[in-house]
C-alpha cells in the first residue's frame, strides 16, 4: 500500500519576489490613483447642491426661498418639478405632447410656465399641488430662441415674450383667467426674435435679437413699455452676440429703481465669434441711456447666460468650460467672481434665480468625451461671499500618473515575465515523503543504477 504523504514546494527565488512585488506595489498605487481620481472628479460634500435626473433636458427654473420648480423638457414633452427646500421631490408634472418647456416664473402661490409644441402655450398651475388652472395657446406667436426669462409676472399681469411675423413681441395677460390683454411688437430692418422680458409692475422691458445679415450676427434690442403696452423706446448693441443654439444668450433684469442690466456676449475685436467672445454686461438708466458696460473673458468662448439682481447687485451667470457666477456692484466693479467645475468637464450655466441671501444656479455638465451620461445640478451660492462647494481641480500630471503606472507594470509583466512563469513552474514541483519524517532530516540522494 502506497504511503500517503504531505507536499512539499521549493520557496520562491528573491528575484522572482522582487518582481512580484515591484507588481504588486505599482499595481496597487494605480488602483489607488483611479479610486482617488473617481472621488476627486464628482462634487465633494462640502456645501450645498443637488443632482437633477438626467433624462431632463432643463432649462429653467424659478425659487421662492422654500422650494424649487424644475422646468424642461422630458422624453415626450414637457416636465415640471417642484423640490422642496433640501431638493427632495414634492411633486412633477409632465405632457405628452411633444412640447419643449422654456421657461418658468411663480409668486409663491401660482407657478406660471411657457412652453412650445407648434406655438408658445402659457400654463398657471397651484404651486402646492400642481393642479392646472388654465392654459393658453398663443397661436399668433413663435417661440424661436426664446430664453428661460420667457415669461415674467408682478401684480395679476403676466407678460411673456416671443416673435410675431420675424418681430419682437410682447404679450400681456390677465394672471386671473388667462385672458389675453394686449400684445406688442416691434420690427427693425431684419428679423427679430423675443428672447426675455422683465417688469418691476409699471415698466416692462423686452429683450431680443435682430439677424445681420451682412455679418452673420444676431444683434442685441432692448424695449421698454409702459403696462399698457406703448413703446416708450428701444436700443440697440451692435457688438453683442446672441446665438442660442451655441449657448450664447441675452437675459435683462432691473434694479426696482428705474435701472436696467442686460447680459449677453461679444466678440472679441478683429476676431471671428466662434470661440473668440466674451461676457457683456451693459447697464441702462430709465430713458435709455447707457451708463456703462462690462465685458469679461479668457482665452475661450464667455457665454453670457442668465441675469438676476437683490436690488444693490446684479448676479451674472454663464459659462467658459466652467460655470462662471459673478457679482457686481451698480457701478460695474466685480465684488466676487466663482467658477464651478473640473478640468476635464465642461459645464453650462442654465438658469439663476436668488432670494435672500442665496443665490441659486442650474447648471449642466456635458458628458465626457465618447460618453452619453448627462447630469444638471442645483446649485447654492452665498450671495455675500460666493462661497458654494467645488468640484476638486485634478491637474493633468497627476493623470499622467495613472498612464504611467499602466506602462510600467506592462513593460514589467512583459520583460520580467518568463523569470516570473519559470519560478512558479518551479515553485509547483513537489516531492513526497513519508507522513511523520522530517524533509530536513531525510538524506535523499539520487537513485544510481
């Protein structure tokens, strides 16, 4: 009868052990690096920001300082999310018709909303439960390029803004009944598009754009009315640039002083708009006159976003790769100035409202490169002090890192490879000895014939 016995296996080379451990040493700082780059590139829990379902397309939303109402578009038509204070959902509405949701605006008690399927539909719904009051379709207007200022309200008016016949519109209606009071337009030698309106209850003012067609840009219009609907005056900018499909967008705002701020983007001097613009923040006084004006830009495209004031500042958003926020004092001197965002993003401020001393922004994250993830997040800033959480920056040489370690072990596992298989082929030969001998006390010399 065979004896069982127990195996026994030579130990490892110290080469063989060097090599697997060098391995093992640069393998694991790799699986570090990409854990911390994974953590370092997503939003860090420090302040205060939510993330909005990506299958919405958003592109505007209004705050009354206890709740946010979410306004975009959905996969078969509008959709409108109201969110409580720490952005937990209260309620959503949606329509299956096809419609594009532009723009939202609400008085605490009612949330007014504008969208477009084949014309601009302006909606009323409770802004506790999100029952519809009315609806009203204006057949008359076209909603090309219209922004997420679309629709503003004071008093039991609300005013919406749009184009009719290649002209810059302005609607009134009753806040009540839906019922259409009056609307204006105003044309100049090319078409016009209505892009945002804003009314402080006695004045509204109209933003827009008109099409040159000897240059190719969209030039910046400013109208103000009286409430009952009489132009008082217009103006025009020359250098703005307006291209909504590109991201670049005019928004207006006042201070409930008789001051006006328009914010868009210009190009830049002796260069071609594309990737060579910057923020244009212009202030008007209440007959027209422009008291100054502002630009802001690196060595990429500035896009003048979305507009919003407190009365004694005036808040821009936009973006250049990162979401810019930036705060103004009224005589045009910057008081803080905040990006958002990582280097390997590109971010787009969508819309910005305030109350009190906060100051909120949605802003949307592109996905990266070959991918199709897409993420919004609602933002908190202090309207003091511009703080808010960061993304963490990661600097281009700590990717290099992960490239590098990925090389390394590669060129070791392929030079030091056949050392490393003949050890463990070595490392697997065995020898059987009786159960109870010690191997070392055994002298076993080879059988000679």
């Amino acid at each position: 009868m065979r004896s069982r016995g127990i195996t026994h296996r030579k130990p490892l080379s110290s080469r063989a052990k060097r090599w697997v451990a060098a391995i093992a040493i640069i393998a694991g700082t790799g699986l570090c690096f990409v854990a911390w780059y994974s953590i370092a590139t997503a939003p860090t829990p420090e302040g205060w920001y939510r993330r909005i379902e990506t299958r919405i397309h958003v592109n505007s939303f209004w705050s009354d300082g206890t709740s946010f109402f979410i306004y975009g578009t959905g996969s078969s038509g509008y959709v409108l999310k109201k969110l409580d204070a720490e952005g937990n959902l209260v309620w959503n509405q949606w329509s299956n018709d096809e419609s594009r949701g532009y723009s939202v605006w609400g008085d605490g008690s009612w949330v007014y909303t504008c969208s477009d399927q084949f014309y601009p539909s302006i909606e009323k719904r409770d802004a506790s439960t999100g029952q519809l009051q009315w609806n009203v379709t204006l057949t008359e207007v076209r909603a090309d390029g219209i922004s997420d200022r679309a629709i503003f309200g004071a008093g039991n008016a609300i005013y919406a803004c749009g184009s009719i016949f290649f002209q810059l519109a302005v609607i009134k209606l009753n806040a009540t009944s839906g019922a259409q009071l009056w609307n204006r337009t105003v044309g100049l030698v090319e078409p016009v598009n209505g892009v945002s309106v804003w009314t402080d209850g006695t004045f509204v003012f109209t933003t827009g754009y008109e099409y040159n067609s000897s240059n190719g840009i969209r030039e910046q219009l400013l109208v103000k009315w009286d409430k009952d609907g009489n132009q008082l005056w217009n103006r025009t900018w020359d250098r703005a640039y307006v291209n909504e499909q590109m991201g670049f967008r005019i928004s207006v705002w006042g201070d409930m002083t008789g001051n006006i701020y328009t914010l868009s983007s210009t190009a830049r001097p002796s260069s071609t708009p594309r990737n060579q613009t910057d923020m244009l923040l212009i202030k008007w006084n209440a007959d027209g006159d422009q008291l100054w004006n502002r630009t802001w830009g690196g060595p990429s495209d500035e896009r003048g976003r979305s507009l919003w004031g407190d009365g004694t500042s005036i808040f821009t958003s936009g973006n250049s790769f990162k979401a810019i926020i930036t705060k103004w004092e009224s005589g045009g001197t910057i008081q803080w100035n905040q990006l958002w965002g990582s280097k390997n993003r590109e971010y787009l401020i969508k819309s910005s409202w305030g109350y009190g001393t906060g100051l909120y922004t949605i802003c949307y994250e592109y996905p990266p490169l070959g991918g199709t993830t897409q993420s919004y997040y609602l933002i908190r800033w202090d309207a003091a002090t511009g703080a808010t959480q960061h993304i963490i920056d990661v600097d281009w040489w700590l990717v290099a890192i992960v490239y590098g370690s990925v090389a390394t072990v590669t060129i070791i596992v392929i030079g030091g490879g056949p050392a490393i298989m003949k050890a463990i082929k070595n490392h697997k030969k065995s020898r059987i000895v009786p159960r109870g001998i010690d191997p070392q006390a055994c002298n076993i010399r080879d059988h000679q014939s």
